[in-house]
C-alpha cells in the first residue's frame, strides 16, 4: 500500500440483517420508473454467482498468503460477499413472484464464470478481473450514496439494501487487488485489461437483462426503445450517473494506482456511525438522506 494513502477502514461482516424484503416494495420501487428499478434488478440477478465467484478467484490464492492481516481481510471479504449474494438471492425471489425467470439468469451466469472463466482461464486473469469488479463496485458505491438526489426517490428498503452493500464493497475494495499484486504479482497490463473487459461484460449484461425483464412486464419493442433512451441517458449521458464516475473510475489506469489512495466516501462514516449505534440497516440507510455539513 502507498505509504500516503488514508487508513483502511476495519472489514466487518454483518449478517442476518433484516430490510424488510418480504414487505410491500412496489415493482417499480425506483420512483415508480421501471428502466431504473429493471436496472438495478438485473444487477441483483447478478451478484449472488458473482460473488461466490469473485470468493472462489480469490480463494485459488489463499494458500499463497504468509500476511496474517492478509489473510484474516480475505476471509472478512468472503464473509461480506458471502452475505451479499444471500441478501441478493432473498430480493431475487421477490422477482421469480414478478414471472422473472431468475433461474435462467443465475444459470447463464454460473456457466460463463465458473464453466468458461474458471475452467479454462489462469488464475491470474480470473484474479484480475475479480479486481477489476471490486473497483467498479466501488466506484459506483461513489455513485449511488455520496450524490442524495441519485437514490432519493428509491424505496427505502431498497435503498438501505444498496447502501450497505455499497458500504461493505467500500470496506473491501483493496483485498482482491492487494492479492493481486502481491501475492500474485500480476502487472500492469493484464490488471488494467481485466477492467476493460468487465466493465464492458458488466455493462453489456445488465442492459440485455434490463430489456428481458422489461419484456417479461409486458412493455412493448417501441415502448421499450423509449425507455432505452431516457435511461441510457440517465447513465451515460451529459451529468449522468456513470459519467460523472468517469474521474475515479479511471485512476485504476494510473501505474502505482492502489484502492485506498482515494480513501473513503464522506457517506461511509454517516453509515457506519448510524449502524453501530442502531444495529438496523433501514435506519443506516435512511440516514444517507439527511443533511449533511457542507
């Protein structure tokens, strides 16, 4: 780690949380716009065999580690990412009550990674691309909570189940990475290559499956083009929710670029200081939309 970067904040697994995902979340729980509540979804659809996967790339290196604090990060990451696809998977079933087919998106997932990426991939390009996501992630954690107005029309439990697991990606951004590099010294090339191609794949994947499922809710081609439109702006246009990424998201491209140069996000330390004291990740979510001090 650069000697200057800010200190890492303590990696804390949180589990059997509870954000209500058995309760009355609208459909359309994104300010009644179904492209962004479709977008987030489908990103949900993702994360529980994304994070058994990024767990499993990681893990090929476990026996390599003579750290003792390396070793006791990793096993808190996959803890958090353990815990993350579990959550994920108990919203997803929300979803298979909508007529999603989430068995089929999980089953697409878990071929490409684990019966294409992990059989026939190095290690090291499996571990790069695990890193690479682990920015990504991130950097969208950025995103979504330091900017109120992003998140503010969402439903409340499904905002505090993006916060947390926004916060938790914050605490272990650099476990993947700091794997990588010093355990197994990949370099510059085929770590900044591995971003490229997930963020590519990432991007790609969401939208094809924002369009199913948006298909399967009875939207039609032209109505769908429409809604296309409006939210491949609210993403990628001028001021939109990626673009204004562009900054950080790009600082994985620096030679001797480490996670922890940037720090923590200001909203960490609203949620983290909110959920010691309550223990209830609704209230720590909820506390996200309070002013803060200039």
């Amino acid at each position: 780690m650069n000697p200057q970067a800010p200190q890492a904040p303590v990696i804390v697994p949180r589990e059997k949380l509870d954000f209500d995902l058995e309760g009355d979340i609208p459909t359309y729980w994104f300010g009644g716009d179904a492209f962004k509540s479709r977008y987030f979804d489908a990103m949900s659809t993702i994360f529980p065999e994304g994070e058994r996967y990024f767990i499993s790339c990681v893990r090929d290196f476990r026996d390599r580690i003579t750290d003792p604090q390396m070793l006791a990060d990793v096993k808190d990451f996959m803890r958090q990412e353990g815990q993350h696809g579990i959550v994920h998977s108990q919203y997803n079933d929300r979803l298979r009550r909508q007529g999603i087919d989430v068995d089929k998106l999980e089953a697409f997932q878990r071929n490409m990674m684990f019966n294409i990426a992990r059989k026939y991939l190095p290690a090291e390009v499996t571990l790069a691309d695990t890193a690479a996501a682990e920015h990504l992630t991130a950097t969208m954690a950025h995103a979504l909570c330091e900017d109120q107005e992003v998140l503010a029309q969402a439903d409340h439990r499904m905002r505090a189940m993006y916060a947390w697991h926004a916060m938790e990606e914050m605490e272990h951004k650099a476990v993947a990475f700091d794997v990588l590099q010093k355990v197994a010294k990949v370099g510059y090339l085929r770590r900044t290559f591995g971003l490229v191609l997930v963020t590519f794949g990432f991007n790609l994947n969401v939208l094809l499956t924002t369009r199913y499922m948006l298909k399967v809710d009875g939207f039609g081609p032209w109505q769908r083009a429409k809604m296309f439109a409006r939210g491949l702006w609210w993403l990628f246009g001028i001021g939109g929710l990626y673009t204004r990424m562009i900054p950080s998201y790009l600082r994985y491209f620096k030679p001797g670029f480490h996670p922890w140069d940037t720090g923590v996000i200001q909203s960490y330390q609203v949620w983290l200081d909110t959920f010691n004291r309550t223990g209830d990740p609704l209230k720590a979510g909820e506390a996200l939309q309070a002013p803060r001090a200039a």
